[in-house]
C-alpha cells in the first residue's frame, strides 16, 4: 500500500484535533486526521466558557457555535440543601453546546478547508528517528509522512507513549461520576445548579437544549455499586436529602440511563518532542468541576497552528518554538488542574470549598481578566 505524506498528522478527532485541522487547513497546510471511531467522537464537555468563545470569535466561529446554543450567566451552588453562593458571568455568559454538535460544527468547517480524515482506524506503530516523527503506521495498513505529528487522541495517547513522555494519572477515586440526559423541566430551564452534601455527594443540573437536561451525579464509589447494582430508588431518596430547588425533575431520573464515566487528573513531563506534539486530554486532564479543560484546549490549539506555521517545515525552528511557546502552557494547565484537584477535595466541607473557590480561574482561565473579577455572590 502506497505511503501518504501530508504537512500534518492530527491523531484524534475531538474538538482539540478538528479545531486545529481547521486552523492549519485555513493557512494552506495539508493535513490529516486519523481517528479511530467511525465519526467524531460524543463524549465531552458541553460547556463553553468566555476564554474558549473568545478563541472561536477570533476565528469567525462565534455565531455559527451560538446558533443553537443555550446562553446561561448563573451557576448556583449548595451545600446540605442551602443554596451558598453564586457565580456569576459578566458579558454574555457561558455556552452550553452538546460536545458532539460542536465538534461537528467543526469538522463540517475543516471539510471547506480541504482537510482529510481517516476514520475507523488506529496507530498501529510509529517509526521515530533522529528525535523525530518518521512515519505512521495504522490498523488497515496504511502508512503516512508528516512533517508534525499532533498527538491529540486522549489520556491513553499512543502518540504520547511512542514518545516516551512520563505521565502522572490520580483517578478520583473517592467519586465516581454519572450522567443522564432526561426531559428537560422547568427548574432546570430557569437555573444551572450544583449540589453538594457532606456526606460526599453531588448532583449537577443543567439545560442541554429546549427540551433535554443533562444530570450529573457524583458519590462515593461503595453507594455507587449500591445504588447502581441494586436499585435506582435508592438514588432518588439520596438526592432528596440535599438536592432542594430541583425536586421537579426527580421523576424523570427514575427511568434515566446512567453512564459512568472515569474522571482523573493527568499531567505529564512534557508536551513535545521533535517535530510531534500533545493536545488537549493527551497533554493534561482536570476535574471537570472547573469547566475550563475545552476553553483550554481550544487556545493550546490556537498557539499550536501559529507555531507550525511559522516554522514553515523547519523542524530546527519547529522545536525552538514549541519550547518558547507552548510548553510554557504546562504552567497554566498545572494552576488549573490544581484547581480541580482542590474543589474535589474540599466540596464535602462549606467553608473549605468556599475558600478554595477561585473566581478568577473559573470565569476567565488564564486568559487576562478584566481589572475587577466578580465575585462569588451571597444568596
């Protein structure tokens, strides 16, 4: 089978991997997307925050990702069933877009830009030599050359492993997160809430869309095989000792379909060697209480696309550059995985997870933030 050879290999076909195909497709590379799904992946965040809808509004996104949207400015928390504070997002607030749809938002723009994927097939080697990326080599015998080589193909990377990129994983094992989408109704329509108890449960409620809710639930792993094992009831009575201003949607988790979903940190040494780079879930993962990893990603993508093109297939300058520009971005992701880790660790404890509360980090991220930072707000 002939070998392809192409400006950029993209493994992994999330929001991360299509926002920056898109990017380089614009500018003239040729690139290649190999993904192993037969479409772009579902799983994700469907939230949006300032900093990431600053990013697409610099490339012309904005109102094609707001189009169906849901626009929210308010996230309520409580804890024991008293509501505690309020965050509250100035200039037009946060985005809730299901991932899925914005990914393929996305790809749809990538196909204009003459962008290639290849979907259903996985890495199956990759040839490194001299410190560099050589080759590609997949599942259905495929073979590829690329000038960079962007691992952006989650927490198991097989481009992160081929490089030999040391890597911290710290599961939370002290909650085990599901989800459900269920009908949306009318308390969640009105308000994002977040719910937590001091015996180390929490239950998320929001609008997907004009007529679905996502819910989240998290609780220790010893009633989550209670719960999930041997009954749903059990779930319902538990989350009616603290979840007080959502009891209208209690009748719709009964006959819900839950998926567990693993939730753990990740950082790793690095985010590039030679000619081949990390991406998104590859190069760091945080808790998803802090709603910032797509925000993230989004500007990690943004940096990546300006670097390969100026580099203009030097890869003396291509190195030089991702060392000046974008592994500095590990500093950033570190503060915000921080982050993550101490809302987890704290939100059994009212006063302790308020002290951990950071306005700053879960409004604007690391981008610069106006001269005043709203606060958390008292109910």
């Amino acid at each position: 089978m002939a070998t392809t050879s192409c400006d950029v290999a993209i493994v992994g076909a999330g929001l991360g991997g299509c926002f920056l195909a898109l990017l380089l497709g614009r500018r003239g590379q040729r690139v290649v997307v190999i993904e192993q799904g037969p479409s772009v992946p579902s799983a994700g965040a469907d939230f949006l925050k300032p900093p990431g809808q600053r990013v697409l509004a610099r490339h012309g996104l904005a109102d094609l990702v707001e189009r169906h949207g849901l626009r929210r400015d308010t996230i309520r928390y409580y804890h024991d069933g008293d509501p505690i504070r309020e965050c509250r997002f100035p200039d037009g607030g946060f985005l809730i877009r299901p991932y899925r749809e914005l990914v393929e938002l996305i790809y749809t723009s990538c196909a204009m830009e003459g962008v290639e994927f290849w979907f259903g097939t996985s890495i199956d080697d990759i040839a490194i030599g001299d410190g560099q990326v050589e080759e590609l080599t997949l599942s259905d015998g495929r073979t590829l050359k690329a000038g960079v080589v962007i691992g952006a193909d989650g927490t198991k990377s097989a481009v992160r492993r081929a490089l030999d990129i040391e890597q911290q994983t710290m599961p939370y094992e002290r909650l085990l997160m599901r989800v459900a989408t269920v009908p949306l109704t009318a308390s969640v329509a009105q308000l994002n809430r977040l719910y937590f108890s001091s015996e180390g449960w929490l239950a998320y409620l929001y609008p997907l869309n004009r007529d679905q809710a996502r819910v989240f639930v998290g609780l220790p792993p010893e009633d989550d095989k209670e719960i999930f094992q041997d009954g749903i009831p059990v779930l319902i009575d538990t989350l009616k000792r603290f979840v007080t201003d959502s009891s209208d949607a209690f009748n719709a988790l009964q006959p819900a379909t839950w998926q567990r979903i693993k939730v753990s940190s990740l950082r790793v040494a690095a985010y590039h060697k030679g000619n081949a780079a990390l991406l998104g879930s590859a190069a760091f993962a945080c808790h998803p209480m802090t709603g910032m990893g797509m925000s993230y990603t989004l500007h990690d993508a943004e940096i990546l696309a300006d670097v390969i093109c100026t580099a203009g297939g030097d890869q003396d300058l291509l190195d030089r550059l991702l060392y000046a520009r974008y592994e500095p971005r590990r500093h950033a992701h570190r503060e915000l995985i921080d982050y993550g880790d101490a809302l987890a660790a704290t939100f059994r404890d009212r006063a302790a997870y308020l002290g951990a509360f950071r306005p700053d980090l879960h409004v604007y991220g690391d981008a610069a933030a106006p001269e005043e930072v709203p606060a958390l707000q008292p109910i």
